[in-house]
C-alpha cells in the first residue's frame, strides 16, 4: 500500500472518499506485519467487505479501528481522518469548536476524539534532544505578571519548556511540561525526558537549574531581558499566542496535551511529507482510550 504523503487537501480528498477508504488505509497499517487473532492468537483469517478480519479458528471479527484510538468513532472515518490531518498538517491547530462546525459533529463530541489525537501526538522520549539546547519556563491563561522573577501564587497554568536549535539558531525541536512550580523538582522532569545528558544547555540564572546542573551541561547566563534568548521567546511566544486564541479555556488537565500538539507538528516541520501517516500509525498502535480516561 502507498502511504498518503503531503499537505494537499485536494489530494487527500481524492485519496479518501468514504470510510471504506479509510478503514482500508487502517487495515492496512493496523496489520501491516500479519495478522494474528486478538482471542486466539491464531494467523488464518477472512478479510471482510468492510476490512475487519475474522479468524478462521474462533471465529473473532476484529474491524480496522478496533482497540486504536479510532475505537467506536461516532461520526465516521472519513470525518475522523479528515480531522487527523487537519490536526497534523496546518502550523496552527483548530479547536474543537471549528472542527465541530466544519464537519457537523457536536463540539464535546469533537473535543474528545481530538484529545485522543493529541494522546498519539504525546512523544515517544525516544529521542532525547542533544546539541545546542535552551530551557526556560512560562505562565498561560490570567494576566500576565508586570512583576520580574517567578511567581508560585496565581491560577496561571505553569509550563517548563525546552527548544534544540539548529546551527542557524532557529528552533529544530520543542518540548513542553506543565509544572506545579518553578522549583528545581518540578523542573528536573523535562530534563530527565526530553534533554540528553552530552545536550549543552543554556538557561537564564533562575537558581532552580542549580541542582540539576549536577546531571546536566547546563551553563547559565544572564537573560538580559530576553535577548541572550531570542529563539525560545520566539517559540513560547508562538505556543502562548496559540494556545490563548485557539482554545477559549485551558484546563489544567489538557494544557499538556496542546503541548504534546504543538511539538508534535513543530518536530516534524521537515517531515510534513508522512505527518498524516506518522500520526494514523500511532493512532492504530495506541491501545484505545475511554472517554473517562480523558477529562
Ligand atoms: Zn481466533
């Protein structure tokens, strides 16, 4: 099977016109290596018209979506896959909101298969940022403090980022972690998962990073007043600015998730050709998730 590749909207239409369509693509991904019975563990199968498999010893039908993050999708798949590489492709995400009205379905409705969305868009921490790496950290949602320094007070949602720059300086990977506060423990997380220990790492003189600096190259310098730190001001920026336009409320529980979103199309803006098929992939390889879990 070809992978859909691109950002072409006309083409991907052309590629997906029905949900047997897109449950074939599913099948296709989901069973790429064989299948084998989820009750019986038994090779042998049927392929029906509508791609499940039925097991030849016992019978089991499984359909493509079964036990994946597209698990009982209400309106579709062809919605849902549109919707997929809506999320996946444009710089900007949507929020639940527009993809409700774009394709007729309730916006609860659309909320919740979009945070499953942003569950496979969660990284992998496989692949831990090393070269040039910069963390910093900053508040979402309320006012913004005039007042210089960290405040712990506030309902302001707390986030501690990192960006990997390229030789150019400019932002090759983003990653972000809500933090209850701006203490050495809360901030060691993103380290431990996302930054290499060979990573030289830069951040302003916020005594918090002292302790971690045992485990870390980490070099402090002044901030001076954002200027020795253009490139992830940029991108927090970016991610504030997004976040405050395209979501009209941030709860606490899903600002990590509109994180997992933006760096999964951030760190992948020189791979846009497989994006949609990285994420159905993931989406396919996720176990599914129930709604209860979400919110
Ligand atoms: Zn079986």
């Amino acid at each position: 099977m070809p992978i859909f590749k691109g950002q072409n909207i006309v083409a991907f239409g052309r590629r997906f016109q029905s949900d047997l369509d897109c449950k074939k693509y599913l099948s296709e991904v989901k069973w790429s290596s064989g299948y084998t019975c989820r009750k019986c563990g038994h090779h042998g199968s049927q392929v029906r018209k509508d791609y499940s498999r039925t097991c030849n010893k016992c019978s089991d039908t499984e359909s493509p979506g079964a036990d994946t993050l597209f698990h009982k999708v209400k309106f579709g798949m062809l919605n849902a896959f549109h919707i997929c590489f809506e999320m996946a492709t444009p710089t900007k995400g949507m929020s639940a909101l527009q993809v409700g009205r774009r394709y007729g379905i309730r916006p609860d409705t659309a909320r919740v298969f979009m945070h499953k969305v942003r569950e496979a868009m969660k990284s992998s921490g496989n692949y831990p940022m090393d070269g040039e790496v910069h963390v910093d950290e900053f508040v979402v949602g309320g006012k913004e403090s005039e007042r210089p320094g960290r405040s712990y007070g506030g309902k302001k949602k707390k986030v501690v980022c990192a960006i990997e720059l390229t030789k150019e300086g400019k932002v090759k990977r983003f990653y972000g972690l809500q933090i209850k506060d701006f203490s050495a423990k809360s901030l060691r997380p993103i380290f431990e998962r996302h930054i290499s220990k060979e990573a030289k790492v830069t951040t302003d003189e916020w005594k918090g990073y002292r302790p971690i600096a045992k485990d870390f190259q980490i070099t402090q310098i002044p901030s001076d007043f954002g200027l020795n730190f253009k490139a992830i001001h940029t991108a927090i920026h970016q991610v504030k600015s997004w976040i405050c336009t395209t979501f009209s409320y941030v709860s606490k529980p899903h600002i990590e998730r509109y994180l997992n979103e933006y760096s999964f199309r951030t760190n992948r803006s020189q791979t846009k050709q497989t994006i949609f098929h990285m994420l159905v992939k993931r989406m396919v390889n996720a176990d599914k998730i129930f709604v209860e879990n979400l919110i």
